[in-house]
C-alpha cells in the first residue's frame, strides 16, 4: 500500500482514490502556525470546515492568506525555506494603534519562533462539501523570521518557515568547507586544501 | 465597519441584477492524453455590476453619499435583489394573487372556490396563500448545501431563484416542496424560524476597488448609465 494511503482511515480509503482519480478534485489547501498566542489554522475555503482527524476548525480568517510559496525539493535544497505572505486581521485596522501593534508582533519572537507551521491538503467530497480522509502534509517545519511591510492603506507579513533539515547545521550554500569541518571535529584536516582546489570535491564511497 | 444600505430610489433605478457566483481553480495543463485534472476549492463567490439609470435631483447627492460613507473598500453596500421571475411578494396583495391565477373576486373574498365555483358548506373557500416570508423548518449548519423552508413562497421558488439569509445571497438548485438545494454552502449556520428572504433578498457586497464609486462623481455622468464593480462580502459585525 502506498504510504499516502496509509495516513489515511482504512473506512475511507476506496472513497479518497476515487476522489483523487477524479478530473475534478476538490481539495483545499490548509495552513498552520502555531502562535503562542493563539494557534492560526487557514484554508483557502470560504467557508470555515472542521477535520477528521484533529477535530480543529480550519478557514475562519481564510482571507488573511493572501500568499502560499512554491514547494520545492530534491538533493540540491539542503535547507529549504518557506515564505508565507499574511494580511492582517480587519479587526486590527479599526484600532488606532494597530501599526505598533503589528511591530510588536514581529518584534516578539518568543511568539513564534521556532514553533510548528504546517502546509497541508484535504480532500472533499464534491457533492456534500464536506471533508473525505484525513489532511496530508504538503510541508511540516518550524517558523523562524517574520517581517512586515507597510503598503498605502495595508499591511502584509511575510514569514518564514524553515524544514526541520534546516535547522541541523548544515553549512550555508550546501557546501561543506574546511571551517565548517573544524567547527565540528577540531582535529580533522581531510578537508584543508578543498578551497584551494577551487571545485566539488565527491568524497569516496568505497 | 458600517454598513450602508442602497436607498431604494436608487435601487429601483437599476437596469438589471447582475451578479455571478465565481470561483478559482487551478490545472497544470492537458496531459499527453490531452486529458485535463482541475482542483479547485470553495473559494466561490458573489461578483456583481450595478448598472444604475440616469439619476436626476436629489437622487445624484445619495448618490454621492453612499459613496462618501462606503469610503472607498472599508464599508459595506447592502444591496437588494428584484428576484424577478419566482413568487415574491412586494406588499401588493392583488398583484401577488394575480401572478398565481386568482380572480379579482376570489381575491376580494380572501379565499378560492372549487373550480365549480362552489364553496365550503360554512361559507367560506380555500385559503388564499401565504405572503409572508418563509421561515427555516430546522437548524442548519454552515456549509450545509441543502435545507427546508416552511411557508408558500419558499415552497414553490423554482429553479435560479435566489434567496438571502443574514445578507448572504443563495441561489436554489433544486426545490421539492420546500426542500431546497442551493448554492454556495450556506456561509453561517442558521436556526431554526429564521426568515429566509425571497422577496428582496438581500447582500452585503465590498466595492471591487477603492474608486469604483467615482463615477458618480464625474461630471456630466448622471444623465448616462453608470457601472459599478462590487464583490460579496463576508464580515458580519
């Protein structure tokens, strides 16, 4: 059985290929980020829907994402990063100090750094709407920088999520170098001359 | 957020109820079997144009109100539907009776006769039908694609007809005897008695841009059809 169908609930798996096999899919794309204040669970649904498999309500608030990223992956992304592009909450306009507000938001990363954000999907059925099968993640990492940028009339957040690879120390670019080598073993010269020797090294395999 | 409500000389002054439930899907092409998958999701909703009529005197200043306190996409416009085509009621009782078949006398009498003419042994006839509004037999959830209306008018909406519930405008799929199919998934869960509106449904819709009122503004338009892009919106409080 392909590993996709076994996230899903033994009832409902005839139900979900089917769905899938379809030329018409209804899927909704669903994001979390778990602020510390509050917990922030959207999808590009209108109408607000509650999932089979944690029972939380995803949507209310769906016109806040007003950007998703494009997934990418493959041996060449080491450290793959997310950015997500939030409106703010209308609510938020009608206060007068609501700019600040928004900073200190930002500003406040105890809020949200290094907590879990999640891209996902959900299947529906077509004819009754309502969810079919669990959600499946199309991108599970942690949030790390948050920025916010002020056009005329509005605000838009721009986040960034990281991959938990992300966070293991992989050396920037992707390349190991003879300094990233010391750092983690301060006896080992394997990797001296790699820059002197000005291209890729492969290391052996035999 | 407040909410602006159309006044009715203006909103007797539109040419048509142009409005079309519209939403985004997404394909990556036709495959080499040039067989096409499309996702999509409910993300519909209401789009519309307000083609209003010349205005004269001082229908041009609320005109320019509305405009003025709808500030630019920050208000919302309450607009109402003609419903034109199904049973509505619009206060006028003979009018009403006409459209469904009634003589003048069976309307001054208040009730119907057998098609013989005859009537009950007590003097009296079949009742006429109800005008009011109907009302929602049970609750319903959000996201709900079907419910059940009691009261005339509802039973017997056909096909198309659009309905409001808390300003959120539907459109009936398929209606058995009250039993309604309709479109979009309700927005907010209803209760049970609520009135579901058919005569003058109305929606609160957001101005497509921040100047779109303008045109009312511009010199010389009033005496020429003026066009307006506006989109449904969803804040409630």
């Amino acid at each position: 059985m392909i590993e996709f169908l076994k996230s899903q609930p033994a009832p409902q798996r005839a139900q979900v290929m089917d769905l899938l096999a379809r030329e018409a899919v209804q899927m909704s794309v669903m994001l979390h980020l778990d602020f510390a204040s509050e917990a922030l669970r959207l999808s590009n649904r209108n109408i607000p829907f509650t999932d089979l498999k944690w029972g939380h309500t995803w949507g209310a608030g769906g016109g806040l994402l007003v950007g998703l990223p494009e997934l990418s992956g493959g041996d060449d992304q080491l450290a793959p990063f997310r950015e997500y592009r939030l409106g703010i909450p209308n609510d938020w306009i009608d206060a007068e100090t609501w700019m600040a507000d928004l900073v200190e938001m930002v500003g406040d990363v105890g809020g949200y750094r290094g907590r879990d954000a999640g891209l996902y999907g959900q299947l529906f059925d077509s004819e009754s709407g309502q969810p079919v099968g669990h959600p499946f993640a199309f991108d599970i990492g942690i949030m790390d920088r948050m920025s916010v940028s002020f056009p005329r009339g509005g605000a838009i957040i721009s986040l960034t999520t990281e991959s938990f690879m992300a966070r293991k120390g992989v050396p920037v670019y992707g390349m190991q170098t003879y300094h990233d080598q010391k750092r983690r073993h301060p006896t080992d010269e394997g990797l001296q001359f790699v820059t002197e020797a000005g291209k890729l090294i492969t290391w052996t395999d035999w | 957020m407040a909410f602006i409500d159309l006044p009715a000389a203006l909103g007797d002054a539109r040419y048509n109820e142009n409005f079309w439930l519209f939403g985004e899907s997404a394909g990556a092409g036709p495959g080499l079997d040039g067989r096409e998958q499309v996702l999509f999701s409910e993300n519909r909703v209401w789009h519309g144009q307000i083609d209003l009529a010349p205005l004269f005197g001082d229908d041009i200043l609320r005109a320019r109100s509305v405009g003025t306190r709808l500030r630019g996409r920050v208000n919302l416009l309450r607009l109402p539907f003609y419903n034109l085509g199904t049973v509505t009621f619009d206060g006028n009782l003979e009018v009403f009776y006409s459209a469904l078949g009634y003589t003048p006398s069976e309307i001054a009498a208040g009730y119907s006769s057998f098609s013989d003419g005859t009537i009950f042994d007590d003097s009296s006839g079949f009742a006429l039908p109800d005008t009011s509004e109907p009302t929602l037999k049970f609750d319903v959830a959000a996201n709900a694609t079907a419910l059940i209306v009691e009261g005339f008018i509802g039973e017997n909406a056909c096909q198309g007809a659009r309905f409001s519930i808390n300003d959120f405008l539907y459109e009936v799929e398929e209606n058995a005897q009250g039993t309604i199919r309709f479109s979009p998934p309700l927005r907010t869960a209803a209760t049970a008695g609520q009135t579901v509106y058919f005569s003058k449904p109305s929606i609160l819709v957001r101005l497509k841009e921040d100047r779109s009122w303008k045109t009312f503004t511009e010199y010389g338009l009033y005496n020429s059809t003026m066009t307006v892009q506006v989109i449904e919106a969803f804040e409630r409080d």
